[in-house]
C-alpha cells in the first residue's frame, strides 16, 4: 500500500501543524488525524466516505466514532491499537481486516496503519493511512470460489486432467486428482517436464516433439499413445489439447486431457480377428457352394439325356409317358436350382456382378407355376398326385 513519508516522534525537526494537515489533505490515500486528546481533528477527502453516517464528524471522540462504525467490540479493538501507538509510538500494521459494519450492516475489508507524529508544540498526534480493499478481496474471493469449482470438476470427471504454460517447452504446472491416482506420482515429481516420466520409450520422443511444436504454436493438439500407470503397466489414452485465449486472441494457458480407450482397442482389435475369421469362414463357405454345385451338375446331364433315349425307346408301357414328364420337369428343376446355387457362389466371390433389377432377373429365371406358390421340396409330392390322379381315372 502506497503511503506518504512521515517523521515519527523521534525525528529531530517535529512536523508543523499546518503542513501535516496540507499532507493529509493531499495524501493519494485515506488518511485521518486523532490528537492527544484521542479527538478526530482531520479527515482527507479520500476518508471522508468511510465516515459518512457520522455527524458530526470532527472534534467528536475517537471512541465514540469507532463504536459507531464498528460497534462495541471491534471498535475498542481499534482504539487500543490507537492508545499504544500514542503512548508509545510504536507503528502499527493491520494484518487482514473484514468485518462487518455495525453502521451500515455491510461488510468492508480494510488495509491500514496507525503512525505517531509529534508537533512543534511538543505535543503528539495520530496518523491512519488506510486503503479501501474491499472489492479486491471481493474478486479474490471470487477468483478462488471459481478455482474451487474448476478443481472440483476437474477432479470428478473420469479423464486425466492438466494445464500447461503457453508458449514453453510443454512445461505443465498442474494436474487433476486422476492423473496422480493413475500414474501414482506426486505434484512435485509432476513439475515442469517431469510428465515425461510416464511416457512409453517407444513413443515418448513423437508424442512430446508434436507436443512442444503444437504448444509453442498455440495450436489445440490431439494424439494417441500409451501412459504408464501406478503398477508399471501402460494403457492407451486419447489426448487433447485445447489453447485457452484472452480477449486478444492471445493464448494465456493450455487445458488438456487423457481419455482411457485401452478397452475401445482391444475391442476392436477383438472384432478384427472376429471379422477376419468371419471373412475366411465365408471364404470356405462360397468354395464348397462351388464345388457342391459342380460336383452336384456333373450327373444331371446323363439323367437328363437317359429320360431322352427312353423316349425314343420302342417298348413303352403304360403310364411311362407321364413318369417320363414328372422326371424330365424335376430334372429341369434339380439343373436350375444347382445353376442358382452356382450363381451365389460366383456372386460372393465377385466373379459375376449382382443384379439389381429383380424383373430382368426373375425374367432370366423364370420359376414353374403350379396354380398357386409351393415350396420346392413340394413340387415332386404334386407331380406324383397328379400322376396318381390321371392313372386312376384310366383304371376306372
């Protein structure tokens, strides 16, 4: 607290009473004047406010003032400061001081010293200097509640949790709760570059020159690597940075964080090998279709060509003719199904495209009818009635 020079009662030219009063007048500060008779004789502009609900002020008892301000307690607190310095001329200095207004019912915090001046007419008085620090406690207050709220939150969430210094080297001066359960250091083994230590050899170097350069840049940074936990073993983490700005743009600190995905990797390193597995089981899958259809078309051309001859055969008894249409139809079935399943298996292994238009492909294959949809398996049992059907109206 800046204050004006004033000789104490030891000095050898005593101050004049028309100068001091100059003095206080003109002081950058709050200053007041209490005689010997513990009296307040002056009060400079700057003091003024702080007496305003006493009146009148000057020449009113010292006492009577301060019970008025501060009330019974604190008010005598204040004069016995002032009743030592007079009688002994010992300087007092206020620690911090934030009371309560017995007057205005506010509170008010104070920064302030009591000096003893002695006068040209071998008389002694007291100065008070004080300065008014109630709105800088006040936002100092509300600096640390935000701090407060800040730690608190970063001590709750679940990612690891720094601030590094702008513009350095990746200097980081503080660390969440997280961070120190998880890789069981300690702040001070923590400062400056010691967050090197719980880096992975085999990473640290990239991981730290891509750090500096994005801090030293003022760059928001991101990256993926392995930090060593409180048992020695590593875990992968994201990380993010992110350059906080004042309203200049320019970057005053850097908040950062570490986000634990060591079981986002291993699952999907787990799904790799499942859909690798998956891909070589299909892979076999579509090799047997082939070779099933191959190995299952391979005798359908001589059965097809033995209902043929039979055809042509001289000797043909009764009811042939309709067994030879059942079988030739059931062939002609069996040959398309296993052309189908031959198709499937060119088409899963990318041999012929897939066709997207369903009437050009239901055109190219077009199905039997039989009056209304039957499943496959059931088209032989209703050939066979039918047969059956026409050979007994015969018989009858």
């Amino acid at each position: 607290m800046e204050r004006p020079i004033l000789m104490d009662s030891q000095a050898s030219t005593p101050q004049n009473p028309d100068l001091l009063i100059q003095m206080v007048e003109q002081a950058p500060i709050g200053m007041y004047v209490v005689d010997d008779a513990f009296l307040l004789q002056n009060v400079n502009r700057l003091a003024a406010p702080v007496f305003k609900s006493v009146q009148p002020l000057l020449g009113r008892d010292f006492a009577d003032i301060m019970t008025q301000v501060w009330g019974s307690e604190i008010g005598a607190n204040v004069v016995k400061v002032f009743r030592h310095t007079l009688e002994t001329g010992e300087k007092y200095v206020s620690p911090s001081f934030s009371e309560q207004r017995h007057d205005l019912g506010v509170q008010q915090a104070y920064e302030w010293e009591t000096q003893r001046i002695a006068l040209n007419n071998g008389r002694y008085c007291v100065v008070c200097y004080f300065h008014d620090v109630t709105s800088r406690l006040d936002t100092e207050k509300a600096l640390r509640e935000s701090d407060e709220r800040f730690r608190a939150l970063a001590d709750n969430i679940p990612q690891l949790a720094w601030i590094a210094d702008a513009g350095t080297d990746g200097q980081v001066h503080w660390f969440n709760r997280n961070w120190y359960e998880y890789t069981g250091t300690t702040f001070e083994e923590m400062q400056g570059l010691g967050w090197h230590c719980v880096h992975h050899p085999d990473h640290s170097q990239r991981v730290i020159e891509k750090f500096v350069y994005h801090v030293q840049q003022g760059l928001d940074w991101e990256d993926t690597f392995p930090l060593k936990g409180r048992d020695g073993k590593f875990r992968w983490f994201l990380s993010r940075m992110k350059c906080i700005r004042d309203a200049n743009g320019t970057v005053t600190q850097i908040f950062g964080t570490n986000t634990d995905i060591t079981a986002e990797r291993e699952m999907a390193e787990e799904m790799r090998v499942l859909t690798a597995r998956l891909s070589e089981t299909d892979r076999c899958k579509d090799e047997f279709l082939a070779t099933l259809a191959h190995e299952l078309r391979n005798p359908l051309a001589p059965i097809s060509n033995a209902i043929q001859v039979m055809r042509l055969s001289d000797r043909v008894e009764e009811g042939m003719p309709e067994l030879l249409d059942v079988m030739e139809r059931q062939t002609s079935h069996l040959i398309r199904l296993v052309d189908d399943l031959l198709d499937v298996s060119r088409i899963s292994r990318g041999k012929v495209p897939y066709p997207t238009d369903l009437q050009q492909a239901s055109a190219a294959h077009p199905q039997p009818s039989y009056g209304h949809e039957n499943p496959c398996w059931l088209l032989p049992i209703l050939e066979l009635s039918h047969l059956n059907e026409r050979q007994e109206l015969r018989a009858r």
